[in-house]
C-alpha cells in the first residue's frame, strides 16, 4: 500500500498544482485585459495627455503585486480616431519552467471628440 501511495502521490500533487498554475494564468489574463481597458478610459478622453493611457493601465497593474507583473505597456496614438493599448504582464508561477510565459491584452475604442450641435 505505501509504495502504490508513493508512486500516486507526486502524480497526484503535480495535478493540483497544474490546476493552481493555470488558475494564476487565468487571473494574469484577466488582469491584462482590465489594464488594457482601464488605460483605454483614460487616453481615448478628449483633451487627454500622451501618458494618461498608460499611466493608468500601469497604476492599475501595480496593485496586483507579483500574481501578474507588468513586462510593457504600447499605446498606439498614430490613429486620430482610435485609442489603442496592449498590455503584457508576467503571470506568476509555482511550477518550475512555467516561468517563461508572457500574456499580451489589446483593447481599443474611438477617440472622444466635440462636435458642435447640428453638426454630424
């Protein structure tokens, strides 16, 4: 009985830490994508500065600590219409060679701009 117990239980273990890894994954995801969106609310304003995108797409990842570290965050301002920004965290990682992964969120919306009234 020990030895079928030793030979099952590292099988068995490995299971639940992969369930925890990919858990960690998911919420790194989801962290990225929230950042990318919280950045976009922020530069796509009229009137809004270069860095307001990213400034708060980086304030929001920095309060997640080390379950998803920030690796970059690209905003695209060539597009007078559309406010893009990807973001790339790190998610964390309590498997050895599950170190290496790196998750990239895009979100975009149009630009607010002023139109007169009666204009189109």
């Amino acid at each position: 009985m020990a030895i079928s117990l030793a030979i099952v239980f590292p099988a068995v273990l490995f299971v639940i830490l992969l369930v925890v890894q990919a858990g960690l994954w998911w919420y790194a995801d989801q962290a990225a994508l929230t950042a990318a969106r919280e950045g976009v609310d922020a530069g796509r304003v009229n009137g809004a500065r270069a860095d307001d995108g990213p400034g708060r797409a980086r304030d929001f990842t920095d309060r997640l600590g080390n379950l998803a570290r920030l690796e970059r965050i690209d905003a695209d301002g060539g597009d007078p219409e559309l406010y893009r920004l990807s973001v790339t965290v790190h998610p964390a990682s309590v498997l050895p060679f599950f170190d290496r992964l790196t998750l990239t969120k895009t979100a975009s919306a149009p630009r607010e701009k002023f139109v007169p009234q009666g204009q189109p």
